[in-house]
C-alpha cells in the first residue's frame, strides 16, 4: 500500500511495520509532504493545500500509514485527505457562534488537568501531543502546537503535575468514570501508562478507565510492534479485571477506509491480550453523514470486534464549518441505522451541548428549527435551568435561515429575541420555575 508514495518504494515491509520509523517518517509540514510525494502531488493540489493550510487552526502532522491510505489520484475527494489536510477551496467561514472551547472543558476543569462535568465522570487530560492531527479536532486551541493563527499552551506528559488531580480524584467518591485522553494517550510511554493506570485503579470508587487514542485507526504498528507499551495496557486491564473493574480502549475511526489488514492485525493484538475496544466517531460532511457510509464503518468496526458507541455532531469550533451537518442530517441518519444492524453495534448520535450540556441524544431536543438552524437542548442532571443552543452550518440552510442569519450580523440582539422565544417554549423549565 505504501510503494505507491514515491519516496517510500523502497521502504520494505519490516521498516514499514515499525512503530518507530513511522513516528520518525511523520510528515509534519508542506515541505515534507513535497518531498515524499513528489508527482503525485499536483501543482493546483499544492496550492490548495497551502491556502488550507495558512487558515487552519492544526499544523499538519500525519503518519506514512495514514497518509498512504488516500486516493492521491482523486485526492480533493478523498475522505482521509479530508479529515488531516484542508483545502482552502473547501474552507467556509466560521459560524457567527463558533467557540474556541465549545464544550467549557476549561470551564469545568477541576484541575489544571481535569475536567468534571458530569456527577460520576471525569476527562484528565495528561498531554496535548498526538500522532497525528485531525483538522477538525475539538481542542484545536490547545492541541497541535501554535500555528500562524493561533499561539497554543501545549503540553506533554508531565508526571510531577498530576499530584493535583489524582487527590482531587480521591476526594470525590462520586467519581467512577476517568477517561485519559489529550491528545492521545498513544503518545504516553508506557511507564506513564502503568502509572495512571494502577493509581486510578487503586482508588476504590473509581470503577472503570478508559484510554482515549486514535492509535489503532492511523498507527495501528503501536499496537503490533511496541510491544512495550501494548505489554504496559495489558497489565493495566488484567489489574483491573482482578479488581472487578473495566479498563478499554476509545479509538477513533471516521471512515471505513482507515480499516485495514493492519487494524486487524492490532485488534488481533487487542483481543489475543483480553483489551477492549470501543470506537466513538464524529459526524462529518462528505466523510460519514450518508448512511451507505455510516453503515459501512458500522459493519467493518464490529467485524474486527470494535463496538461502534458514539457519533458526535461536530463542534462548533473554528476552520470546521464545511466539516459540520445539520442536526437534522443527524437525526435521520440515526433513524436509518436503528435496526439496520444488531443493536449492540448501533452506536449512539449524540450532539455534545456547546457551553458544557454534555451528550445529549440527537433527538432528545427541546426544541429544534430547520430553517434558521437553531436547536435547544436542556440537560438537567448536568446543568440545570440552562438552555444550550447549537446552530447547523448556515450554508445548508434554506434561503429563509440564510437571511436569517445575515440580519443577525447586523442586529445581534435579534438572535437573543429568538433564543428567549425558544426557551419560553420549554416546558421543562416552565415547569420547574
């Protein structure tokens, strides 16, 4: 697969194979890219993908495995290139509400590392490095490192400043649920994976972990041959089988065509160690929002034993927007998938509620406008007497939402009018005051 990229044809099967020469062959730049590709990458594409690459908020950074997934010959369609590298000619301009950190995480932190937001769960976020850099990632204010727009406050694993959070964790019995993400908790060495592990398996109330990582869908070789690191993730889930406790791996496969025989191999790896794995997905124009796509991922995830759990509506964070759908796109697409498969493999659409609602179930608004694009969600366990608002892309609505919209530039007090309308229409919230 990777003989076609020019500047690999030589490269054989073992060196490929390698965790280590992937890390260290990673194309992180435009440079890079020329180099590696050569010509087969275009003078026209070239051009695009720099403009793409001015406005964006990542810096570029992908693996040879990834990168030799995309069809180079129809790369503008291309729905791997989609997701790492964007085009300025497919770029829209930001949403009127989008937010830098749409969800509160930093808003919710607990500690400078975690944040809690529901009751019995917690987010600790012990790095902002990983492998690869997805265009439309949810931290891209801190993930990435800083680029032309943007100055960002990144990080690595830094052992010494977890004290904080791991006390915060013990103090608070209600705590069950800790996921380790980032960043991805691939780029953790494994030491710093036993670490984490065995301290929060060794606090009594927490009762299950999860290892957030997109390493199995764009370095699966982390899994085959860093056996360092697989042998550090084993320990931690044989220990918190021991303790009757759950330890999993989150991946993260957006499109069926970053399944391959070396996925299968990884979760072959997974599997023969007893290690599971779950797959949350984001919901993304031209990727996944058709149901022949969404479908195909689906069934490819279960068939090597990934059991699809979360679709998320795509953030309302910047250089995203042609990336994003409606909700309504989302809706009936999750109306397509139920029944169409066991249901244990029917993940769940979610619209994560900007401001800091949490998941909520596509279809569990309180109240939701197609043509101005507008959608009202509650969530009273997690913050109650507060409306979230979250807005489709105004390029996909009808010329009624457009215009809309363009008066709300103009007049923003206009968009306030509506969402007051909206709420008086809650009658959740009429009932509780």
């Amino acid at each position: 697969m990777w003989k076609h990229i020019p500047a690999w044809k030589q490269v054989s099967r073992n060196e490929f194979s390698d965790y280590t020469w992937q890390i260290q062959n990673s194309v992180s730049s435009i440079k890079g890219l020329t180099d590696v590709l050569q010509d087969r990458l275009t003078e026209r594409l070239l051009v695009d993908l720099q403009e793409g690459l001015k406005k964006a908020p990542m810096n570029v950074r992908m693996t040879p495995y990834l990168l030799s997934l995309i069809d180079w010959e129809h790369a503008e369609l291309d729905p791997i290139r989609r997701q790492f590298l964007p085009l300025g000619s497919q770029l829209l301009e930001d949403h009127p509400r989008y937010k830098e950190d749409s969800l509160h995480e930093d808003e919710d932190k607990a500690t400078p590392y975690l944040t809690h937001r529901y009751v019995d769960k917690a987010l600790f976020l012990p790095t902002t490095i990983c492998p690869v850099y997805c265009s439309y990632c949810t931290r891209s204010r801190v993930v990435g490192g800083s680029t032309s727009l943007r100055d960002k406050p990144t990080y690595g694993a830094r052992k010494n400043e977890w004290t904080e959070t791991f006390d915060y964790i013990r103090d608070h019995q209600e705590l069950e649920d800790i996921v380790i993400s980032g960043g991805d908790s691939a780029m953790l060495r494994p030491e710093q994976i036993t670490f984490i592990g065995n301290t929060l398996l060794n606090i009594p109330h927490v009762r299950r972990i999860r290892f957030a990582t997109k390493g199995i869908a764009i370095l699966p070789m982390q899994f085959t041959s860093n056996e360092a690191w697989i042998q550090a993730l084993a320990k931690v889930s044989d220990l918190g089988r021991s303790l009757y406790k759950e330890v999993c791996v989150h991946t993260h496969f957006g499109s069926e065509f970053e399944i391959s025989d070396w996925t299968m191999q990884a979760m072959q790896r997974c599997m023969d160690l007893g290690i599971r794995v779950r797959n949350q997905s984001v919901l993304l124009r031209g990727v996944n929002d058709s149901f022949e796509s969404m479908f195909r991922l689906i069934k490819k995830l279960s068939y090597i034993n990934v059991q699809p759990y979360y679709v998320y509506a795509h953030d309302m964070v910047p250089g995203c927007e042609h990336l994003r759908t409606t909700i309504g796109t989302a809706k009936e697409l999750s109306k397509n998938i139920q029944g169409a498969t066991a249901g244990f493999n029917v993940p769940r659409i979610v619209c994560d509620a900007p401001g800091g609602g949490g998941k909520r179930e596509i279809s569990s608004h309180d109240f939701y406008d197609p043509i101005l694009g507008i959608s009202a969600w509650t969530a009273p366990r997690v913050k109650p007497d507060h409306v979230f608002y979250y807005y489709d892309p105004i390029e996909l609505l009808p010329d009624e939402g457009r215009a809309f919209w363009n008066r709300v530039r103009k007049s923003p007090d206009l968009l306030t009018d509506v969402q007051s309308e909206f709420k008086s229409q809650i009658p959740s919230l009429q009932e509780h005051h």
